[in-house]
C-alpha cells in the first residue's frame, strides 16, 4: 500500500478486497463492526491521496443470487460513519456512479454472482474480466481482506493476477504478525482453541503440536476429547468418528483438557445449569462452558506463556450462563504480558462483546479460517497471487 500511494494514487481508479462480512442481528443491526474498523485505514489512505476507491466485500455465503437480507447497505452506511463521508453502495452488473478524486464507493456483496466463489478457473476469471473492465484496465488492486486470503475467488485471487496488485496495510500487518508465531515464537508458546467442531481444528491442531508446549482445549471440540478420555459426555457435542484421532493427539501430552464444565438440560438462556467435574456429566445434560477449575488451570498456563495463540470461544459466550469460561481466558491472556495474537471473527467478537480491553492484546486478527490456515502452513491463494504479482 505504502509503494501504491508513494507512487500517487491522485485520480486513479484503485479497486479494493476487503473483509467486511460482519455479524448482523434479524433486524440487520450489525452486532459486531471490527472488521470494517479494520478496514478503514487502507481506504483512508487511498482515498485521503485522492484515488476513486471502489471496494468489494461479501456477507455471508449467498446461495441463490442476490438477497435483501444479505445486501452490504447496512456496512456502507456504518463505513460512511466511520469515513466521514457517505459510501454510496452499487448494485452489481451495474456501472459505477461518476465519481469524483477521494470518492468511496463499495459494490454490493461480491458473492451474489455465483462466479465469485467458483471452483471452475474460467467462470471466475470471466467474472474477474468483468470487475477488471468495470474498474478499468489501469486501475491498481489493493488486497486488504486478511480474512478471505484463504479463498480462491475472483474478487481475492482472479483480480490479483489481472491488475497491478498490492498488499493493503491490513493484510501486511496481519501477515507480519503470524510470521512472528510460525518462525521462532517466545517460549513457553501456547494455543488455545475452542469452538464448536474437533474435525474444523484438526488440520491446525496437528500443525501446531510439534511447535507449541502446551495446547489448551474448550469449547464445543473438547467434548470429542473427553470421550477419548474414556469420559461419559451426557447430550454434549461429540464427533464420534474423531474419538480415534483424539486419542491419538493426546499421547503428545501437550494437550490440556478442562477439569470441570458447565452443563444444561437444554441449549437456551433459560436452561437448568450445574457445573460438574468432567467425569460427572450425566445423561441429558450437554457441556456448554468450561468450569471454574478450568479456568483457573487454563490460567495459570497462560501465565506462564511468553507467546499466546487463542482461537475460538470456550463455550457459549453469546448466552450470559455460558460466558464465563471464555471471559476468564480471554481475561488471563489480557492480563498476562506474552505476545498475544486473538485469531478470528468468533474469538475477537468474544473480546468485544465481553468488554475486554482490545489493546490488552499484541494483536487481534481479522481472520479466522484464515489465520488458521496461516498457521497450518497452508498457501494463501490470496497472499500467494501478492506475493508472484511482486
Ligand atoms: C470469515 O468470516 O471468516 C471470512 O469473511 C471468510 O468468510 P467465508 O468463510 O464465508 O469464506
């Protein structure tokens, strides 16, 4: 981005990926605005130099084409806010609106062409031509949607190749500071994972084990664990055809498991609760928090840590009976001085929802699966297409 500007942006046309899928609620208020804060800087920068920024942005996973419900309205209203400045939303297939030098416009969700997401490399490339002829052939690309450098689509990857491609302030920073985690992390490094599925994490878990010393686990994944404990897990979440692998991950014996955990008799706010020891958990009753005993233990590793990598919610933050658990890690890690990096959309919204300071932490990624993939060593398509363009 700093070559892009150095080189003057002044009535240039610069097109612009970024990560701008945030959560909404029914009534389309959105709950969480990180990733468009995030993503103001690079906007900023390039608008402020005088380019006609035109950005482009999903939510959600469209399925049958356009869909009100899954309009970016409500995110250009919430960038203009934080701009200073209206964003005017363009409908895709549509030409842009004559603009003027330092003008933001943002195209509607890019998903809602079913080419956006293709598997087939010329139906996403004919859609990449299109973006590129809507844009103009002379125009820059700006890659600054850490969260989807993960996915092979048009408006990430296809563009990249077709236009002077850059890597936005958000993207570089993000990759800078996962580097610092895949290189040679301060020890003692440790992860903590949470969320709901063992078999989403099992890439990274396995990745992980032969560099971290120590790899604390909640969440709904830990209840996979338990069973392979030998452990009874009630109405809890189990992935039956992952107890093997479990079983197998913990002979590492860097894995730590919770020792208590707060158990329902029904997913809901409402629902009858009891905190229990982990081989307590009975028949109709679902492990839906990590317990107090837990969290102290968690703690007292994450006190001992120098680096830090937390990804996914304890348990289910989002009903307050639930919270705890993810609060009280969230908290040690806040407290603690180890480089800490919070990596995805569920644990950084956790963060906020808590109201945990955000600069407590070394940095709070954009990315979920992204950050995942970064640390698995996976190739990022979209840091990849950058990384050839340079
Ligand atoms: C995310 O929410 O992690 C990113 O925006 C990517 O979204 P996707 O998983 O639908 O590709």
């Amino acid at each position: 981005l700093d070559d892009l500007v150095a080189e003057g942006v002044q009535g240039r046309t610069v097109l612009v990926r970024s990560d701008l899928n945030v959560p909404l609620d029914d009534d389309r208020n959105i709950t969480d605005d990180g990733r468009i804060r995030a993503s103001v800087p690079t906007i900023q920068a390039l608008s402020g130099a005088g380019a006609q920024v035109v950005v482009t942005a999903h939510l959600g996973r469209p399925k049958n084409g356009p869909d009100e419900k899954l309009s970016l309205a409500p995110v250009a209203q919430r960038l203009g806010e934080l701009l200073g400045a209206p964003v005017r939303l363009v409908e895709l297939g549509t030409p842009l609106p004559s603009t003027a030098a330092g003008d933001v416009v943002l195209l509607d969700n890019i998903r809602f062409d079913a080419r956006e997401t293709s598997k087939d490399d010329a139906e996403r490339g004919a859609f990449a031509d299109e973006l590129v002829a809507l844009v103009g052939e002379d125009a820059a690309f700006v890659s600054d949607g850490f969260g989807v450098v993960h996915r092979k689509q048009a408006s990430v990857y296809d563009v990249a190749q077709r236009l002077d491609a850059y890597a936005g302030g958000l993207v570089l920073s993000e990759v800078e500071v996962l580097r610092t985690l895949t290189g040679s992390p301060e020890r003692p490094y440790a992860v903590v994972l949470g969320g709901s599925k063992v078999s989403d994490k099992l890439a990274v878990i396995e990745a992980l084990l032969p560099k971290v010393d120590t790899l604390l686990v909640g969440g709904g994944m830990c209840f996979t664990f338990l069973a392979a404990q030998g452990h009874g897990v009630g109405s809890s979440l189990l992935e039956s055809d992952q107890v093997d692998t479990c079983r197998t991950l913990l002979e590492s014996g860097k894995i730590v498991l919770p020792t208590d955990v707060v158990v329902a008799d029904a997913f809901s706010a409402d629902a009858n609760t009891k905190t229990v020891p982990v081989d307590g958990i009975d028949d109709g009753w679902m492990g839906l928090d990590i317990g107090p005993d837990s969290v102290r233990e968690f703690a007292a590793r994450i006190a001992d840590a120098k680096t830090i990598f937390w990804n996914g919610p304890m348990g289910v933050f989002e009903l307050a009976p639930f919270a705890e658990g993810t609060r009280g890690v969230a908290q040690a890690i806040a407290d603690g001085d180890a480089f800490s990096v919070v990596g995805g959309g569920d644990s950084a919204a956790a963060v906020r929802a808590l109201g945990i300071a955000e600069d407590a932490f070394s940095h709070i990624s954009t990315g979920g699966g992204a950050s995942l993939e970064f640390l698995e060593g996976a190739t990022l398509p979209g840091v990849a297409v950058l990384e050839e363009d340079a």
